[in-house]
C-alpha cells in the first residue's frame, strides 16, 4: 500500500530528527486481564537506581543525544544561530510526541521503576522476550514500575506494527500489550507457515509480505476488527499511515537508547538503566528490587 520512495522518505526524515505527524498524554494502565492488584505486588524501593529514566519525556525537559555534534560543531552552529537538533523539540509539533518517543504500554509513565523493552520483529526472540515481561507485569502495579517499548525492526513490517502498539496506548487504554502478544505471536507463526507451505520464509518489507495465503487478512488489519471498539474500515488506511510514522519515530529512539545502554543485540530488555544479560519474569522482578 505504500510506494517504496515513501518508505525511504519517511525514514530519512526521522532519523535526521525532523518529524511531522500525530498524537495526547499518557496515563498510568491498568493491565486488563493480566492487572494484578496491590495486595498482590511486591514492595519494591520508590526509588529507582540513577540510569533510569533517562529517555522519559514526562520527567525530563532534555533527552540524551547520542548524534551530538563536536566542540568545533556546535561552536559553528552557535555562529550561525543555529542550535544541536534535539529529538523532543523536533518531535514537539506531533499530538501524540511524548507516546511516540517513550509509549508506555503499563503503568504511570512517572513511576519510580521503568522497564524498557527494546523489541526486532524480525528475531523469533522477540515474542519469548516479550512474554517474560508480561509475566512479570503480572506481580507490578501502575504506581511502582511502567513498561516502556522500542522497536528497531530489521523488516519494515515491523515498524507498523510498533506503530499500531503505539496508537493502542493512547486511543485503546488497556489493549497494546495484548495486541504485542498477538502480533509477535503471529509474525513467528507467519514466518514458520510460510516455511512449510513454500520452503522459505519471505522478509516482511510490507503487511502483504506476512501472510501464508493470498486470502489471508495482514496482521495489523486483522487485528484492528477486534478491538474494543473496533476500527472501522474506511479509517483503516488513514491510520495505517500514522501508524508507519509512529513507527519509525519510536525506532530514532530506539537507535538512540540501543547506543546509550550500549546493547548490542535485539531483543533487548533493561532495567532501570541496566541491560538484563538474560530475560525471564525473575530477572526482570529481581532488577527492580
């Protein structure tokens, strides 16, 4: 449904830092079927250790930059009355900026404890990865700990789908992180009926690459008849476009916090400011304590 030429342009825009499009505030959510009372939750310290929330919007007026320019640069810049480019001025014009740089898919976004979850839709890990954290999210309430997640997607596909996650925390309270179930879940079982029905897997450069069969429904289409309310049809390929640019805002970040963190590979999940060598629901509790 996109031209390639548009794909190219768009991704070029992000990641020299000027954006346009969409986006409102997030509030703190509870997570539907897998919320877990207080009463249940751990006590976990209120405070969280000094690597966290550093890419956080909602508690810092400056992000880190790691495109930052050399003494000589930015003395030039300063000459010709320019400045650095800084991803949250670029990004201030979009509605829904602060979702699309830091989409948190459970908690108060103010929280003490921050759980970032630095996704591939193309790794098969991805889903296991993403399961363990939700796993976790079971033991968590809103006020002690959010999950916040990125994408960097080695298949293009990948970054819609991010994208509609993304549009679920603000426009569907409560339905993102079952919807990253559903999709991660599907892109492997995708991919493995692909292997089965043709010998090999085709790479995700668009929603028609990741279906078996010609009458298949693309993931993300699929998905939006079942959300509470449903999208309806005719707002489908309008939302779909937003979603491709929330995407690729979110994979800038992405970039940014995989270069800060120093991780080398995706998936990838840190807490509070430290990159788990393993993820299970343990590990993950066990960083917050």
């Amino acid at each position: 449904m996109r031209c390639h030429l548009l794909q190219t342009a768009i991704v070029g825009v992000c990641l020299a830092g000027c954006l346009t499009g969409c986006g409102a505030s997030n509030a703190g959510q509870p997570m539907g079927k897998e919320n877990v009372g207080a009463s249940a939750a751990p006590a976990y310290s209120t405070v969280a250790g000094k690597g966290a929330n550093a890419f956080n919007p909602y508690m810092r007026e400056r992000l880190p930059n790691v495109r930052g320019h050399s003494v000589a640069g930015a003395q030039m810049l300063q000459q010709m009355g320019a400045s650095v480019q800084r991803i949250e001025k670029e990004a201030t014009h979009r509605t829904h900026w602060r979702q699309e740089l830091y989409p948190v898919v459970f908690g108060d976004p103010k929280a003490p404890h921050e759980i970032l979850v630095l996704l591939d839709f193309a790794s098969p890990q991805s889903e296991a990865v993403w399961q363990a954290v939700v796993e976790a999210g079971h033991s968590l309430t809103p006020a002690q700990a959010k999950i916040v997640i990125f994408g960097k997607n080695r298949e293009i596909y990948g970054t819609d789908l991010m994208g509609l996650a993304i549009w679920l925390t603000y426009s569907r309270q409560g339905q993102a992180m079952p919807f990253l179930s559903h999709a991660l879940s599907r892109w492997n079982a995708v991919k493995a009926g692909q292997k089965r029905a043709r010998g090999s897997a085709a790479p995700f450069r668009n929603e028609y690459d990741a279906t078996v069969h010609a009458s298949d429904y693309p993931i993300h289409y699929e998905y939006l008849k079942k959300l509470r309310p449903p999208v309806p049809l005719y707002d489908e390929a309008d939302l779909s476009r937003q979603f491709y640019d929330a995407g690729n805002v979110n994979m800038y970040q992405a970039m940014q916090i995989s270069v800060y963190y120093n991780v080398s590979a995706l998936p990838a999940v840190i807490v509070d400011g430290r990159v788990l060598a393993s993820v299970s629901a343990r590990t993950v509790l066990d960083g917050l304590r």
